[in-house]
C-alpha cells in the first residue's frame, strides 16, 4: 500500500493549494481520505496520492477507467497500457515520483565546508560539469539545471573537491512561496555525501527567504530518497503523470 508506515505530518497549505492548481481540483480533494476521480481539459493524466487521499485527473469520459483502481495500480504503466488499450509506444509517461518537503522546523542542515553559492567566476567549471554529465551519462536529465543553468539568472550551488566542481544543486520557483531543488554529482564522487551538502545549503537559503523548499525524485530514487531523509524532508505525495496519446500524436 502506498505510504504504509509513513504518518501524514502537519502539511503546508501553501502546497495543497499549488497542486490543486496544477491539477485542477479544490485543496480539500487531496484529504477525503480516498482517491477522488475529477475530470481535466486534454490529454494528460495525473495521478497525484497523499497520505490522507489524493486525485486522478483525467480527461473527460475517462472516469470509469480508474474509478476501482488501487494505489499501486494507478502509479503503474503497465496498468494503464493495459487498461487504455495502447501499446508502451504510445503511452507518453514521467514519474511515479516522489514529493517531499522542508519547512525551517523540520530542516537538519549538513554543512559542508566546500559547498557554496556558484558566482559568475564558476562559469568555466559549471561548463566543465555539464560536458562531463553528458559524456558519462547522456540522455539523462540534469536535474540541478531544472530551473535554467544560466549563474545569475537562477540559483546555483556547488560543491568543489580537489579543485574541481564535482555537485551542483538548483533551483525551480514553482510559485512566491514554493521552490523545487534539483541536484546532480559526477559519477566518480557519488556516495560521499556531496549530494546532500549541496542540498543542504540550498535548502538553508531558500528557507531563509521564507519560501518552502521541494524535493522530488523517482519512486525506486534511493540516493535521492536518502537525501530527503536525512535533511528532515518530509513524505508529501506521490505522482506519476501520463498522455495516453502522446507517442501517437
């Protein structure tokens, strides 16, 4: 079952009300303690669980596809190939994915004496960083560049061992109040704990701007679900998002 074990914390109602505009439901439809089915213009679906409930939105008419689905069912692909009738290749698909939260009262820093804000001196190696990604790992995402890779224009922390950039986290604003942080490590220096310093400093600023910090990462993410847990991030909600005619059109 989803969230087994995982005690529904005091929520922000700042991101019940961001999600409910994204997926077009009221922030209550998140905590009626059941899956609530709303319709959505378009194509897409999402498929958003919370401790407490949570919604699938689908397109019109498409109701009764889901409306006895469990959980498990409706975070998996395989599922809803099957139950829409298309073939993987035509199923466009992002997540299940993993939500979680900072607020200063959960928060436990880990500070690290190499980890800073990037400055426009850091250009060369932020550079250097993201050839190296894409040599190692192409196709991948860059997470830390999830709101821009441009230092000045969007935040940018980094973490420098030996000389070199090896971490960098960034920053999305998903409103005033509501800021996602995406970091990624080069291969050679994962599991040292690099990745956490970074968010951890992330998280520290954005928090003293009296804005919320998010973290999302993939469902089966353990590095990245460590990271949340040892920051204080708490379990927000599950999601996992789809466009049933995405391949074909």
């Amino acid at each position: 079952m989803v969230f087994t074990g995982v005690a529904a914390p005091a929520l922000p109602i700042q991101l019940d009300k961001l999600w409910a505009e994204i997926l077009g439901c009221e922030p209550e439809d998140l905590r009626k303690g059941r899956v609530c089915v709303v319709p959505r213009e378009g194509d897409d679906v999402h498929v958003f669980l919370t401790p407490d409930g949570g919604v699938v939105a689908v397109p019109p008419g498409g109701e009764p596809f889901v409306a006895e689905a469990n959980p498990e069912q409706l975070l998996d692909a395989e599922w809803w190939t099957a139950t829409l009738g298309v073939s993987p290749a035509h199923l466009a698909w992002h997540g299940p994915s993993a939500i979680w939260y900072a607020t200063p009262e959960t928060f436990a820093p880990q500070p690290h004496p190499f980890a800073r804000r990037l400055r426009r001196r850091d250009a060369g190696e932020l550079a250097r960083f993201a050839r190296i990604l894409h040599a190692r790992e192409p196709g991948m995402f860059h997470y830390w560049a999830i709101g821009g890779r441009e230092i000045g224009q969007v935040p940018l922390w980094g973490l420098y061992y030996q000389g070199r950039l090896v971490a960098v986290a960034g920053e999305r604003a998903w409103s005033e109040k509501v800021r996602e942080i995406g970091v990624n490590v080069l291969p050679r220096w994962r599991q040292r704990g690099f990745g956490t310093a970074v968010v951890s400093l992330a998280t520290e600023d954005i928090l003293k701007e009296r804005a919320l910090a998010m973290w999302m990462c993939a469902l089966d993410n353990l590095p990245g679900t460590r990271i949340a847990m040892r920051l204080g991030y708490r379990p927000y909600a599950h999601h996992f998002w789809l466009r049933p005619s995405g391949a074909a059109g």
